[in-house]
C-alpha cells in the first residue's frame, strides 16, 4: 500500500534471538520482492519454513494463445465461464503481456487439500459474486461483493467461499501493485484529495499460530509451471510479524468519486497501479455539473494502451448491450468512444449508478483461447448506426 502493520509477537529488535518457552528459538524470515529494497515484512515461526519432505512433477498452465496480435474492438460474455469445483481449475487466463495476466475464475471451492502461492506475480482477486474468507500466514481477512483482495508475489493461501456460487475477476501482476504515488505525500500517507483513505483498507487480523507437523501441500505457480511441494510443517504456524509486505482487502464501495462541471478524464477513477498497467474504478457519482456539459465520455485514441472495462453492476450509459460481467477490449490505436445514442442519452442526467473495473495495460495484450470461446461476434461494428 504501503503502510506498516502488526501482529502477534515479537522480539524488541529484529534479528536477535526470539526464544520459546523451552528455550528453543522461534524461526525469523525476511519476506519481501525487489531484492532487499522493496517491501518486506518479518515473520516469525514456529519452525523453519524450508522443510520440504516432496517434490512432486510440475504441470504445465501456460495459458494457450489464440490471437497474437489484435486490433480489433472485441466484447467477451464473462458469465459464460462455467463453475468448477476447483479453485485453481477454475481460474481461466483471458489476456496476457509480458506485464500482467488477466482472467476470471467461477470456483465453487478451494479445496482443504492443498494451499496456494503464485511465486512470480501480485495478484488482485475482485470479487463479483460470493463471499468468504482469505487464511494467509499474516491472518485473516473478509470479503464480499465488491471487494479488491491484493496478495503479494509468494503469499501462501487459502479460501474459506461462503457458498459455491462465486465469480472472480482476477489480475496476476509481475510488478508490484502499489496504490497511485500521486494520492501520497513523502511520508507514504494518503492526502486529502485521495479517493479512499487509510480507514478504508482492511488489514489481516486474528493471526491463529497453527502447530501441526505432518504432510501439507502447497501448489507453487512459477514461470508458467504448477509445482507442487509437500512441507514437513503447517505453513500458518506463525506466532508473529511485522511490516510493510501483506495483503490486503479494499472494496469498490469505498472509493469516493471524483467529479467536476465538465467531463473528467479516466485517470481520476485510477485505484491501483504497477509498472505495466493501472486500475481504475467507475462507481455510482454525480454526473459533471455545468448546464451544458455532456456526461458521457468524448471519443478518445487508445495509442498508449489497451483498454479493458468489466462490467459489474448497473447501466454502464456510454455502452449499449452490455450485460453483468462482460468484459469490452479497445486496443490501442484506434479511436473509441459512446455507443450511438449514448451521448444524446446522457445529456441533462443527473448521475449514474453504473460498476466496473477498468485496466489499461501499456503493452498490448494477447488473447488465449479461452477469451475466443466466449466472445460477442461483430462487436467492432457495433457503431454503426442503422
């Protein structure tokens, strides 16, 4: 995010002796990403974290390319996507650069047979539909409809769904995923025009110390590969940490719209950010103020960057025929703009209840094979006016 956190017990200084109650020493381990000059955290254990008793044979989920190279408008039904008993099956990688990838998940489960960890990305799982909770080492967190849950790179986890009915929008990020440095001063606090404030962001809480030893296993995704370990011992049977490194959970309700008397550009709905792309959220508002200002979005060049919108909830008023969890790709290039009629439509409107996720990826994006088999056919014509 960054901002420090802690809990659980530890020692008065890092790295000196932190002893148990028989006299044995807890086990320190440094987590963090860019080397030793990114975040990190200190985390301490019951014991040492490296006890792999098996290494099983890797499977291969590179995701399947099916178009290279596209400039074409396209639409994707993202409800199609069927539900898997399986959390990771479920997972179904739609677009992809050398930056991010991008996909959806209908998981009815996650199974209590294994834990997981992406070892070479951030992700950021939006959840649409369900609810649960998220078990990591650091604690606990709750979520709902419409919450963002940021997991840092090596982050081993589970997920407690509430039920089996369940949609995720989800981003795997080779780059850390920061909150925009623009919203922050030089001491990492969110200034006063910040859509979203400290307040807003649920932190991991109710560490439980889990003592088991025994055969866990964990499914590592690691440069296209699945590996699969088994640790020697419980990989929660931590007893305290410290840090700046952890994830986290931010709900779309809570970002705070930012408006003006005529139209705003995207970037005032930007949440997140990484080295290759941006997150922005369209939330409910009040439309721009001026007596004659027009609404809906002026017809704009994507030459920098691909834009992808998902599309949550509400009528989203500069698009005709859109439905919950559709997702549109304007790649860069080439003009977008209202659907005919939109900018007619929202002239004299007051305000907009529409949801939806928007990424720009700076770098175009390729589609898998899964994105082709739920794609709107001749959506790049539907500008045409009849």
């Amino acid at each position: 995010m960054p901002r420090y956190h802690q809990l659980g017990r530890i020692p008065k200084k890092r790295h000196t002796t932190f002893k148990k109650e028989d006299g044995s020493l807890y086990q320190e381990e440094l987590f963090g990403t860019a080397g030793f000059a990114g975040m990190s955290s200190l985390i301490y254990h019951l014991y040492p974290p490296t006890v792999v008793t098996e290494s099983k044979a890797p499977v291969d989920v590179t995701p399947k390319i099916g178009v290279e190279k596209n400039m074409k408008a396209l639409s994707f039904k993202g409800f199609s996507i069927q539900p898997e008993p399986d959390y990771i099956k479920s997972r179904k990688t739609l677009f992809v650069n050398n930056d991010l990838h991008i996909g959806l998940a209908a998981p009815e489960t996650f199974s209590k047979d294994y834990f997981y960890k992406n070892a070479d990305a951030d992700e950021m799982l939006f959840v649409h539909v369900g609810s649960g909770t998220l078990h990591t080492m650091y604690g606990s967190i709750k979520f709902g409809y419409g919450d963002y849950l940021v997991i840092p790179r090596g982050t081993t986890y589970q997920i407690d769904f509430d039920g089996k009915d369940n949609r995720l929008l989800f981003v795997e990020a080779f780059s850390p995923i920061f909150t925009p440095n623009r919203y922050r001063n030089n001491f990492g606090q969110l200034l006063e025009h910040s859509p979203f404030c400290e307040r807003d962001f649920r932190l991991p809480e109710n560490l439980q110390t889990i003592d088991q030893k025994g055969a866990f296993n964990l499914k590592i995704k690691k440069q296209g590969m699945l590996w699969e370990y088994v640790y020697g011992n419980h990989p929660f049977d931590v007893v305290g940490w410290d840090g700046y490194n952890y994830p986290y959970a931010f709900s779309i309700h809570d970002f705070e719209p930012i408006t003006g008397r005529i139209h705003l550009p995207p970037p005032i709905h930007q949440t997140f950010e990484s080295a290759g792309f941006v997150v922005c959220s369209f939330v409910p508002r009040l439309y721009d103020y001026h007596p004659e200002s027009i609404p809906a979005p002026y017809h704009h060049s994507n030459v920098d960057s691909d834009e992808l919108l998902y599309y949550v909830d509400g009528d989203f008023m500069s698009r005709n025929n859109i439905e919950k969890g559709m997702i549109t790709l304007h790649p860069g290039g080439i003009p977008h703009g209202p659907h005919p009629g939109a900018i007619e439509r929202s002239v004299g409107k007051k305000g907009t209840e529409e949801l939806a996720v928007m990424i720009d990826p700076f770098q175009p994006m390729q589609l898998t094979e899964e994105a082709l088999k739920m794609q709107v056919e001749d959506y790049y014509k539907s500008w045409i006016i009849e």
